[in-house]
C-alpha cells in the first residue's frame, strides 16, 4: 500500500475558530516546507457535482471518482461511501501529503485537537477517551491534563502536531 500520511483532525463547536486555525497551520507549515493537504466535512451538500456536467455524468455512469482539472486546480468528486472517513481518505487520496489537517469529523477514530473558546459557552464536544490530544482553547480549567495552546498559538501548535508525527 501506499505511504500513509498523519491526520490530525480539528474539532470544535461552530464559531469556535477551526478554520481559521487551520488556515494559519497550513501557512505555518507549509513555510517550514511541508506538504499540507486539507479535508472538511461539510454536513450540508456542496454543490462540486453539478447535475449535467460531464464530472457529474461520470459518476452517475458508476466511476468510483471523477477529476475535475481546470487551470485553476483539481476537484475531486469520490462516491464510495464506504470510506469517509479521514484517515482512509488520506490513505486513498492524499498520499502525498507530509501531513493531512481534518476539519470536523468528531466522531471519526484518531487524534484530536479541540478549538474551545469562553465566549462560544459550550462545553467541549470531545473527550479524552475520543482520541483527544490537546486543546486551543482560552479555558485553563477544561482538560488540565493535556497540553493547552492559545488560539494565536500557531508556531507551537504546529511544533505539536510535528513532535506527535517524528515529522
């Protein structure tokens, strides 16, 4: 099989600042040379595949996925349900990626960073026993036991996330 990329997945309530911090970790990262690759769960329907387009014909054919290429980059539209979640789409997809950064997902096995901020008051969505490994958060009462960073934190944010993964 082909090289199997660390996932880290974010989570948080919405509001919570997630893509935001990914969005500053892909910078970060990709600064000290790394190749990031992104994968979000929206829960509503995105419209990539749109119904009458060629992508969307092939899919409807049966291809198991379908590229869309155009100058602007590449989209991706994969049907198998079977496999969503971000560890298996990293593998499947993703394999050239030094890191993979997972919006959403709270449910999916693997670790976790959760983003929690005062002003959302919500408690947190995941726990210790889901795989949580930190949290960005500006609440030092939740979760004492694991290591807890700021949300500007970003430099030693992704210093973690490299010590978790040898990278």
């Amino acid at each position: 099989m082909g090289h199997t990329s660390p996932v880290i997945t974010f989570v948080g309530h919405s509001g919570s600042g997630k893509t935001t911090l990914i969005e500053k970790l892909v910078r970060e990262l990709t600064q000290r040379g790394l190749r990031v690759a992104t994968i979000k769960h929206a829960h509503h329907s995105v419209q990539l595949d749109t119904p009458g387009k060629d992508s969307w014909r092939y899919t409807q054919a049966g291809a198991a996925m379908s590229m869309l290429v155009t100058q602007g980059g590449v989209q991706l539209v994969a049907s198998d349900v079977e496999r969503r979640e971000p560890q298996q789409l990293a593998e499947r997809f993703l394999g050239e990626a030094d890191v993979v950064l997972v919006e959403g997902f709270s449910l999916a096995p693997g670790v976790k960073i959760e983003v929690l901020r005062r002003e959302c008051d919500k408690p947190p969505r995941c726990s210790v026993e889901d795989g949580l490994i930190a949290i960005v958060t500006d609440m030092d009462e939740v979760y004492p036991q694991l290591p807890h960073f700021g949300l500007d934190e970003v430099s030693g944010i992704a210093d973690f996330v490299l010590q978790q993964n040898d990278l």
